[in-house]
C-alpha cells in the first residue's frame, strides 16, 4: 500500500490513499511506499526506521490542472494514526488549539497573543492563496 502524507485539502487523485502528517502517531502496517510532502521528519525517520518502505520526500505539493479541476476527495481507510482528509473539520469549526496546529502543520506564522477568530481568517486567507 502507497501512502501520501500532506496537508492539501484539494486536487487529490483518485485511488491514493492521504494522511495528514500532522496528526501522524506511528507507521501504518501493510505500507511499502511513503511520499511525504513537505518538512516532516519525525514520519520520515518512523517510515525510515521500518524494512521494506520506501520513502520519498517533496518539497511541495504537484497539483497539475486535471486534478484541480476535479476536486477530488481522498480515498482510502483511515488506519491507524492517520485521518483521512475527507474528515477534517471546517475552519469555521476549529477551536483555538486545533487552528493553531493546522497553521503550524502548514508552516504559516502567526501572532502568539491571536485569538481564535484570528486564526480562522489567517487558515481561511491562505486557503484561497
């Protein structure tokens, strides 16, 4: 089983399977190949550390057009340790904690003294990026 570890909400292809690295707890069993988008170490030396994965690593997201123009979903199950992002909740619904670590999974800076609402905007603005 293939894995990609990113933290696009858009443009996936059909028949892969997506986590979100950020709530990444522990290598899932029957995967033998990980592609991790952007700076996560801590999945790259977990998958590292397991015989028989192979692990590649981007930089960024690739979305060619055909994909964007198709909204796609994610598939697959959600096995252990990771959520498919099919189930991640709204901005408008995040609590403070949780906008904070999208934004910290994203790599977007923000005020330490930012309040709730602040972070949703700031999720929201760099969605439409």
């Amino acid at each position: 089983m293939e894995l990609i570890y990113t933290t696009q909400t858009s443009a996936f292809d059909d028949g892969k399977r997506y986590r979100n690295p950020a709530y990444f707890d522990r290598p899932e069993p029957g995967v033998t190949k990980v592609t991790i988008v952007g700076d996560w170490p801590d999945v790259a030396k977990a998958y590292g550390a397991v015989e028989g994965v192979d692990v590649a690593k981007e930089k960024d997201a690739k979305v060619s057009a055909g994909r964007a123009g198709r909204g796609g979903k994610a598939s697959g199950g959600t096995g252990s340790g990771g959520g498919s992002q099919n189930n991640e909740k709204p901005v408008d619904e995040l609590t403070l904690e949780e906008a904070q670590e999208r934004l910290k999974a994203a790599g977007i800076d923000y005020p330490a003294d930012a309040d709730e609402a602040a972070l949703r905007e700031l999720l929201k603005a760099n969605q439409q990026a």
